[in-house]
C-alpha cells in the first residue's frame, strides 16, 4: 500500500468543475485538506459542498490564474487555510475553437494566457509553500492535443498543452533543490459537464476511436495524479503519463478493425 496523503494541503487550480472535480474527488477521498480555485463563485461553492459530503475537507477560493496577483493571493489562502501547500495540481485551463486562418491576438493571448502563463504564475506563487512542505508536489494537467496529436481548430491550445511540458522540465531542474517534483498527467477525451451536453451519439462516436472503446472519467485522471502526489512517487519528477485509454495508439483506423 502507498502511504497515507491524509491532511496534506492541496490546491487544485479549475477545481470548480470537470477534470479539476475529479482530481479534487480523489485527493479529498484520500484524506488530503483540499482548495478547489477557480472564476466562479457559485459553481465554486456548489463543487465544494458537493465534495465536502461524508466529512471531507474541501474549501474554495476564487482567482484567474491568468493574473500574478490572484495567484499570490490564491497562495496566501491555501497556505493559512491548509497550513501549507504539498501538492498543487495546475489544472485550470479552457480550449475555445478557431481556425488557424482566423486566429485573432485575443483568441491567442486568452487560450495561452490562462493555459501557459497561468501554469507558469500558479507554480511560482505556490513556490514557497510547496518547498516549506519537504515533499512538495507540481502536477500539471496537459493534454494529448499538442505534445502527442492535434486537432483542427486547437492549434493555440495545443501550443499552450505542449507549452506546459516544456517549462515542467526546466522547472523539474530547477525545483528539484527543493525536494519538489513537476510531473504532468496528459488525459486523452475525458467525460466532463460540457461534453455530457454534447450528447451520447457524440460520446459514442468519439469512444470508436479509442481502443479501450469509452472515454476517460474525470476520477481517472485524478488517480493519475494521486499517485505522482505519494511519497512512493518522491523519485519521478519532469515525466508525463498520458491516460486515454489507448487513443493515441492506432497507426490507422484499420488497427481498430475486429
Ligand atoms: P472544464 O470542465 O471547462 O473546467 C475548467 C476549469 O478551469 C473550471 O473549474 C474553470 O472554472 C477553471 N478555469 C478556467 N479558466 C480559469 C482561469 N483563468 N482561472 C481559474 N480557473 C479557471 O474543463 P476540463 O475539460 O475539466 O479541463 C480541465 C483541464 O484538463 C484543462 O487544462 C484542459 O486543457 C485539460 N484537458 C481536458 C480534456 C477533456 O477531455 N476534458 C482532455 C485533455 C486535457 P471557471 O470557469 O469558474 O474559472
């Protein structure tokens, strides 16, 4: 068994909903103190009561993390709430469509802003908290769009997702003084509120692509990070685990045939 994580502080950036829910599930589950961040006070508190049920402790605090000073401020919380940072998962991000044709300045400064310079600005205000704890932990939420595959209309989202592996391996270095590791989980076509919405013929037409044949939860994710959050886990920093059910696998639609 992995040693208990039970009462360590973790903050979980885009925590308000989706994959950040279920990352925020699965650590509130193992016993961790948790701080779910995101833009949206109702959907917060909503999501916090929610993951509060059956006594854990799980809290919520509002910031851009587009924004150096929400980030700051973000910090500060979680540091007096948690009594310290152990495990920060930079998890908050969105990936509004254009086509590279039609790509304006703000569809780029918005999609790399929060996705890239809010990994970057969440991390360095957590720094300080997260070496205090003597076993701090920075796992990052990328995506297989970008490092591994693309997609049309996601060429800004897919810099930003390959974007956030190339500052975890410099920051891997950096950090490792520290006794802090910079991992990331790379989650394939996972189930979350949005795409619940799209439909299930549209789900169903998204699983034939994959070879394990069904999209990811968004819990599936969250044990990813769980395990780079253990003491267990203490030797493995600047790495990727890609969770997707095998979807980047297929050489062909062929290799799916029978
Ligand atoms: P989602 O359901 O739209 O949730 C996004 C979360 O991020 C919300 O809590 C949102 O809250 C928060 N957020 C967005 N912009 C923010 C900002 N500037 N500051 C603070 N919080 C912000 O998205 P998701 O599908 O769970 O995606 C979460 C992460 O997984 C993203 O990094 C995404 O790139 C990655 N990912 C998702 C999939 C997938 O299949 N779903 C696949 C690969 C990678 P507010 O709107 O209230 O701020």
């Amino acid at each position: 068994m992995f040693t208990s994580i039970a009462g360590r502080g973790v903050v979980v950036t885009g925590g308000t909903r989706g994959i950040g829910k279920g990352i925020a599930r699965v650590f509130a589950g193992a016993g961790a103190r948790v701080l779910i961040v995101g833009r949206d006070a109702e959907a917060a508190g909503a999501a916090a009561a929610e993951l509060s049920g059956g006594g854990a402790e799980v809290s919520w605090v509002l910031a851009d993390v587009s924004r150096r000073e929400d980030c700051a401020a973000m910090a500060a919380t979680a540091a007096e709430r948690l009594g310290g940072i152990d495990v920060l998962c930079a998890n908050a991000g969105i990936f509004p469509a254009a086509p590279l044709a039609e790509m304006t300045d703000e569809n780029i400064d918005e999609v790399l802003g929060t996705n890239l310079k809010g990994t970057i600005l969440s991390v360095q205000a957590c720094l300080g908290a997260l070496a205090a704890s003597g076993h701090g932990r920075v796992i990052l939420t990328s995506s297989i769009t970008g490092p591994v595959t693309g997609f049309p209309g996601w060429a800004h989202y897919g810099a930003s997702k390959a974007g956030q592996l190339g500052f975890l391996r410099t920051a891997a270095i950096e950090l490792a003084a520290n006794g802090i590791t910079v991992n990331a989980v790379l989650p394939g076509n996972i189930v979350t509120e949005g795409l619940d919405e799209l439909g299930q013929e549209y789900q169903a037409q998204m699983a034939a692509s994959i070879p394990l044949r069904r999209l990811g939860t968004a819990e599936e994710i969250g044990y990813a990070a769980l395990f780079l959050a253990t003491d267990e886990a203490a030797y493995i920093t600047g790495q990727t685990i890609v969770v997707d059910g095998g979807q980047v696998l297929p050489e062909s639609l062929a290799a799916l045939d029978g």
